[in-house]
C-alpha cells in the first residue's frame, strides 16, 4: 500500500506543478534627467514578468505596458527596449512610478501600478491588474462572475455605485449649509451636474464590464473616480465598493471565492 500512496503524492504533485505557473516580476528601474516639463527628473519601477511559457510573458508585459504607456512597437521580451521607451514616454509628464504585487499564488498575479507626474495638473493614478498566469490574460471584472449571474451582478454594481454618488452629494450639501457656503446653491448645483456626467460614464463602465477593480483578502475592491474640471476638483468623489466574498459568494465564480477566502486573515 505505502508504494501507491507514494505513487498518488508524487503524480499529484506533478499535476499541480503543472497546472500552477511559476511566475516571476522583477524591477526595471529607471532614473531619469531633470527636464523642462518634470522639473526633478523622473524615477521610475516597473515590473517585468517572468514566466516559464514565453508567450504567456509576453501576453502580460505586452497587457501592462499597453495600459500605462503607447507601446506598440516595444519589443516586450528585451527589458532594455522596456526601459527606454518607459524613459522616453515618462520624460513628458511622469515623475515616478511604483507597483506593488498583491497576489502571486495559484493561476492568479495581481499587479497595481501607481503613477506620479504634472500635466495642466498634478494626478496620481493607480491601474489595477489581475492575470491568469496560465494564459496570461487579463482578468475584466465580469469574467470572475458565474455566467448566469452576470447580468444581475452588473445591474448591482451599478446601482451601488450610484447610491454612494446621492450620499456623497447629499453629504456636499450638508456640509455647504452648514458652513454657510456663499451661492452655496449653484455650488450644488454644479456639482449635480458633474455627478449627472458621472453616472453616464458608470452606465459605460457597466456595458463594458471595464472596472476599476482589485482583489484584497476576502473581498473584491471596485474604485470609482469621475473626473470633474480643475476648478471643482476640490469636490471631486474617489470612493470605493467594497464586496466581502460571502456577501456575493452566489456571484462569483467557485476558484475565484475559494482564493479570496483563503487570503482571509493574511496580512
């Protein structure tokens, strides 16, 4: 009997060293010179993915690089060309960037990249990714949601998210009539407006199923942010859902609610 149980270990082990892509991210650093447009220069750490299937790295890089920068003609598999077109690309208007891996285990790398730099404003921006590390592709948010849920898990996002937008507003004109804002009228109703935009750029997000979203122990994180001009930026809403996975373990797909409970109590 021990001979089969020895037996069984070991193809089980085969098996999911097979199934469970061994994924690497590495830091290309670049240090920039001072110019006219990024006055202290520009320090850049962008991660490079190193996989043992090449075509799923370079599906990954290729995806990142994609999102963060117009990188058509960069080679992805040589991390000099990353690095100069990255260099080239941040001198006009990126300071820094940093990324942080969140989760690498399984079939799941999630990867969020933050931006720093001065154009007609300072911005900060972070892009969020979550990758099969099996095929290398990019995880919508509507892919991790069971098929005949889809629909309805769609509607439900976008309801909460409006919901949170009338409370943020409601909480505006509170705090403005309690301050004794002068025109504190059309204060709010200019922010109305912009909100109203809002909520046509949420029902675009929700056809797509491109949301912002990013995976954190037991939970499922969707950032919203609407862009309002400069001049009302001071009351632009950033705010965040916030999914426990058993609040919407009848959502999700199995794999996906069996990882984020077993980031449950991690730190």
């Amino acid at each position: 009997m021990k001979p089969i149980c020895i037996a069984l270990f070991l193809t089980f082990a085969l098996v999911k060293a097979c199934f469970s892509q061994q994924v690497k991210v590495v830091e290309l650093y670049v240090l920039g010179a001072e110019t006219e447009s990024v006055w202290s220069g520009h320090e850049l750490k962008f991660p490079f993915i190193i996989t043992s299937d090449k075509a799923v790295q370079a599906n990954i890089n290729k995806t990142i690089l994609e999102q963060i920068f117009d990188s058509g003609a960069i080679n992805v598999s040589d991390t000099n060309s990353i690095k100069q077109a990255i260099d080239t690309q941040a001198t006009e208007y990126i300071s820094e960037i940093t990324f942080e891996v969140t989760l690498n285990s399984g079939n799941w790398l999630q990867i969020n990249i933050t931006q720093t730099g001065v154009a007609a404003y300072s911005f900060e921006n972070t892009h969020y990714f979550l990758f099969n590390t099996q095929t290398g592709n990019r995880y919508m948010l509507i892919d991790l949601v069971k098929t005949d849920k889809q629909n309805l898990f769609a509607k439900k996002v976008l309801a909460d998210q409006k919901d949170s937008l009338n409370n943020y507003l409601l909480n505006i004109k509170n705090e403005l009539l309690a301050i004794g804002a002068e025109d504190d009228s059309s204060t709010i109703n200019e922010i109305a407006d912009l909100i109203s935009q809002c909520y046509e750029y949420m029902d675009e997000k929700n056809e797509t199923g491109h949301y912002d979203f990013h995976l954190a122990k037991d939970r499922i994180l969707i950032e919203t942010s609407c862009g309002f001009p400069r001049y009302a930026r001071v009351f632009q809403p950033y705010y965040r859902i916030t999914y426990h996975a058993d609040y919407i373990k009848d959502y999700l797909l199995p794999e996906l609610y069996q990882q984020l409970i077993s980031e449950k109590g991690k730190k």
